[in-house]
C-alpha cells in the first residue's frame, strides 16, 4: 500500500520497487505504476522520465545502502574475523530492510541499459574487492587460515549474503543477526586459523 505521507517521487519508487520485486521490470509497465499510486497514466511523466529511471534510481539507491553499511568497518580497530562477521550482518540487514528493492537490485538490474549496467557491474568490483580485503587481512593476522583461497571465499561469503533475499522473510523467526550468526559461524568454521597459528 501506497504511504501517502511520502513525497510523490518516493511514493512512486515505493511502488516501483514492490512491483518490479513482485512481478519483474519487464512485465511491469507504467499503467501497472500509475494503477498502483491511483494516478492516470499521462500524470506518472510529470515526475520521472521513463520506466527505467526509476530502476537506475532504485539499484542507485540499494548500492548507497550497502556501501554506507559496509565501507565504514574498513576504519574499525577489530580483527578480520570478527570484522567478517559485523560484515555478513550488515549486508544482510540491508537486505532485510528493503526487501523489495534488494530483490531488484540482486535480481533486475541486469535490465539495465549498458552504461547503467557497467556500473552496477563496477560496484559488484568494489564489494567483491571489500570482502577479499577483509579476508587477506584475516590471513595476514593470522586469525584465517593461510591456505585460503582469497577469491573463492569472497565469492563463498558474497554468495550466502546475497541471496538471503531470495528466501528470507522479515516476519519469520529469525532476525537479520540471527541469520548472521548462523552464516558466521559456519563458514568462520571452516576458514579460522588454528588455535596458535602463526601469520
């Protein structure tokens, strides 16, 4: 339902987001938008320019999201592991909190004209980059093992974040932490150094 204390613009994103999470970008069109908002169709132009500014805009929006959650822990004083776990929570509370637009994000930016499309593709760069940051520090430190494949456990740790939006509900049992923990401490598991191991 359409909050109607918002501004207009954000109204229409709100609903953007909800129908292309539901029904996909393609399949949604601007009459489903205007039906949505209770607006004629004609009146949606007055405020955006195309169906598909409002997806740049929305992708825009979520990759905001995810960098002021993520890049801020870069300047905490803490070590890698436990850096990786306040990481895995963050992007998952991200999620959590703008399902819709997260499922955008993850799922329909590949609608994306190309220039739009490249810098989706360069902000992946930058997260993927981020988390094989924080995993060369834990190797490095010596609280992850030093046989890791730094590549293949950030695509590990990025694809058991991402996709928390493909099946998390915000209604469920579990709370974003709670799925984090959980994620934490099973890769963590697998990717600690040993008790005493040397950098």
């Amino acid at each position: 339902m359409t909050d109607t204390a918002k501004p207009r613009r954000e109204q229409i994103l709100d609903s953007a987001s909800r129908l292309f999470s539901e029904r996909g970008y393609h399949a949604t069109s601007m009459r489903d938008l205007a039906g949505d908002l209770g607006m004629q169709g004609g009146s949606l132009y007055a405020h955006i320019s195309s169906k598909e500014e409002l997806l740049i805009e929305i992708v825009n929006q979520a990759s905001r999201q995810f960098d002021e959650a993520l890049f801020t822990l870069r300047a905490e004083s803490m070590p890698a592991d436990q850096k990786l776990r306040e990481a895995m929570y963050r992007h998952i509370r991200v999620v959590a909190d703008n399902m819709d637009s997260a499922t955008v994000f993850f799922h329909e930016w590949k609608h994306l004209s190309p220039e739009a499309y490249a810098r989706v593709t360069g902000w992946r760069d930058t997260i993927d980059a981020f988390y094989r940051e924080l995993i060369t520090q834990g190797v490095q430190e010596g609280t992850l093992r030093a046989d890791l494949d730094i590549k293949m456990t950030a695509y590990l740790v990025l694809s058991a974040v991402n996709w928390a939006y493909t099946w998390y509900r915000p209604d469920g049992s579990l709370a974003p932490r709670d799925v984090a923990e959980q994620f934490a401490d099973m890769l963590l598991g697998g990717l600690r150094a040993p008790t005493g191991a040397q950098p």
